[in-house]
C-alpha cells in the first residue's frame, strides 16, 4: 500500500523545455509528475501548464489472513496496490 496524496504546481514559459525544467524543479521528493497539460496565451508569447504531482514512495507491505482483514488494515488516505496470497 502507498498514501495517496498529490500536490499541484502552475507554471510559465517561453518554451515546452522550459516548462518541463519548471516543473521538474517545482517536483517534491518522492513524488512523480502525472500531468502537466499546457496552453497557449491568446496574444502572448506564453505557455501556460499545471503539473500534477502524486506521492509514489512510501510503499508499505502489509498481511492479513483474509481480504476483509487486509482491507480493514488500510487506514484512510492510503491505497493498496496489489494483493497476493502466500
């Protein structure tokens, strides 16, 4: 299981690589870029985007001895990401 958590960042630039180092600048630690969709500004030389972070580290493994349980074991804000019986 992971948190769930997401952030967003808007940024400016002249440029698609300018934007991207933006956003990769604006990136928290521990968290991945999952959109950035960009516009144009109607009689400027300006790109306009908003980038989408999401938490993607802090991955913990729990164990249960059933679905139900396993379930009950995630707390609010978290997510599990696969399940597997052993």
């Amino acid at each position: 299981m992971r948190p769930v958590e997401t952030t967003s960042v808007a940024v400016e630039g002249a440029s698609l690589e300018e934007i991207q180092t933006q956003l990769e600048a604006h990136r928290p630690a521990g968290f991945d870029l999952i959109s950035s969709p960009v516009e144009m500004i109607k009689g400027a030389a300006v790109l306009k985007a908003v980038g989408t972070y999401a938490r993607r580290d802090q991955v913990t493994e729990i164990q249960a001895d059933d679905l139900d349980a396993l379930h009950a074991k995630v707390p609010e804000g978290w997510q599990l990401l696969n399940v597997r019986s052993a």
